[in-house]
C-alpha cells in the first residue's frame, strides 16, 4: 500500500490490555486547570518505568464540565485496577489537590459506562488529608468530598470509574532525515489529537527510543529495539529501508479499541508524504499483548470490534 509516496508496510501493531479512568479537572479559569492537569499526566510515559501512562485528553469548556468552570480532561492508564487506584490517587493529591480553585470529577464517556466498570476511590483516599475536618456531600449530583484547604474546599468526587482500556497502539515513521522524520511525526499527534479518549503518552507525542521486550542485561524488561536503529545498520539485521536515516515512533493509549484504531488511523495518513519512505509497525511475537492492530485493514477502515 502506498499513500502520497510513502510505503505503508503490511505488518500490524501489537498492542494489551490495560486499565483507565479518565478524570476532569477544573478550576476558576483554563491557566489553573491546565497547570494541574500537566502536572498530574506528567512523568507519565510508558509503564516500563512510570507508575502510569497518562495525558491529556482535551481541554473542556464551562458548558461540558460538572461545575460550570474550565476543565481540563485527563487519562491515566495501567496494567491493574489496583496499580490505576495508586497512580491516580497519588498524581491527584500530589498535583490537583495543591493546585489553587481546583477540583475533581470523574470524566468517564456515558457511552461507555454499559461496560465493564470499576470504582476507584481517589477521593475517598485523598479525603484523609481533611484531618477529620473533611466533609461529605453531594454536589452537582455528584457524591464528593470537601476537604478543607487554605484558599477554601478541594472539591473531589469520592470515587472514578475504572474501565477496560487499549494500550501500545504505535506506527513507526521511517525517513530520509531527523527533520523530515520529526515534521511528520507532529503533523501525526496534531491529527490524533482531535481524536477522542486517545492519547499519546510520550514527550509532544513522539518517541526516539523504540524499544523491545528483554534485554540482554538480566532482569531489564525492555531495551533499546536494535533493528530500527540507523546507526546499528551494519551491525544487527536492520528492518530498515535503503536511504531510512531517521525513525520515530507514535504510541497511542485509548479507552477503546476503536479509539486507538481511529488515532492510528489519523495519525498515518497525516505522517505520510515527501521524505517518509515508509511506515511501519512493530510485533514481538505475541511477548507483548494479543490486541494486532494491522496497518492495511485500519487505513481501509475495516476495524474490529
């Protein structure tokens, strides 16, 4: 297959299972929710070694948040119910119940409420805070706590809901120099952005370091993935292409599999162009989850459910 020059490989990406809740917070204006909410999704990349993937989802205006403020939408994503309770729980307290007129609601799509939930109590957890001055209540039809701080009540909903998610969705952007590489690689999480309850995890969206399952350094999970490494061309079987000297890759978490496909699927045919010689996805043998996400069915929009 062959969009604008660019040589879509007829591979697919392998991606997992995973956990999420998407969580919206908001303040008396979008400085304060965004402030917040960066804080909360950072160090946040990938679970090799972060407690959680996370982002930002989208900014929300006062017509689509509980409270009537700005809001920011945000997603965190993990292996377990119980690792999603810790991670969320933790960035909350450490950088939303600190940030000045926030608060906290969970943001989980109604359309996706029918499947298979969890309630994680971040609240609840955070509440202890309070001191025993903490105050339940229901607030904007919501079941809240209110926990005094010193610009008045941190007003955080008692529980979110966990639900099933898709983590490592990914393509790889091959081209002839870093800087044609990195201008696809922005026009891709430009056109993934609008897509909803997806996110791309890493740094501005893009990730250098490819990486693989194992290493050869004993109990090292993942390593850097050789074969897609220019300056390793002449000493590894390369997977790259004649002329590739640069190769970034896009990952992509979702609160569905259609979300992840619909991203891929953006973010491909906006990455192509002059300079790409070729985009392509990596598999590893089934060693890292059981979800394929093959290229060629996705750009045709034959997605599964």
């Amino acid at each position: 297959m062959e969009l604008r020059g660019t040589i879509i490989e007829d591979t697919y990406a392998e991606a997992f299972d995973m956990w999420a809740c998407r969580l919206i917070v908001t303040a008396v204006d979008g400085r304060w929710a965004r402030a917040a909410a960066q804080e909360a999704t950072g160090y946040g990349a990938s679970i090799i070694g972060c407690d959680a993937e996370a982002g930002i989802d989208s900014v929300l205006d006062a017509t689509q948040t509980p409270d009537r403020r700005a809001g920011v939408a945000m997603m965190f994503f993990t292996r377990s119910v119980d690792d999603l309770a810790r991670a969320a729980t933790n960035r909350v307290g450490q950088c939303v119940l600190t940030c000045p007129t926030t608060a906290l609601f969970d943001g989980t799509p109604r359309d996706l409420l029918p499947t298979q939930t969890q309630r994680i109590p971040i609240g609840e957890n955070i509440s202890v805070f309070g001191d025993g001055f903490e105050q339940r209540a229901e607030t904007h039809g919501r079941t809240c706590l209110r926990i005094p701080v010193m610009d008045g009540w941190f007003v955080v909903e008692a529980s979110a809901r966990a639900i099933p998610a898709v983590g490592g969705g990914q393509f790889l952007i091959c081209a002839g120099d870093q800087a044609r590489a990195l201008q696809a690689a922005c026009r891709a999480v430009d056109a993934i952005a609008h897509v909803p309850d997806a996110i791309t995890p890493f740094p501005n969206g893009v990730v250098r370091s490819g990486s693989k399952v194992g290493a050869k350094t004993p109990n090292v999970g993942a390593s850097t993935n050789e074969s897609y490494c220019p300056p390793l061309r002449e000493q590894v079987r390369s997977k790259l292409r004649d002329g590739v000297e640069c190769v970034y890759e896009i990952v992509i978490d979702g609160l569905t599999r259609q979300a992840v496909e619909q991203a891929m699927r953006v973010g491909i045919t906006a990455a192509c162009g002059e300079g790409v010689t070729a985009i392509t996805a990596c598999d590893h043998g089934g060693r890292l989850g059981k979800i394929h996400l093959p290229l060629h069915k996705i750009l045709k929009g034959k997605t599964d459910p």
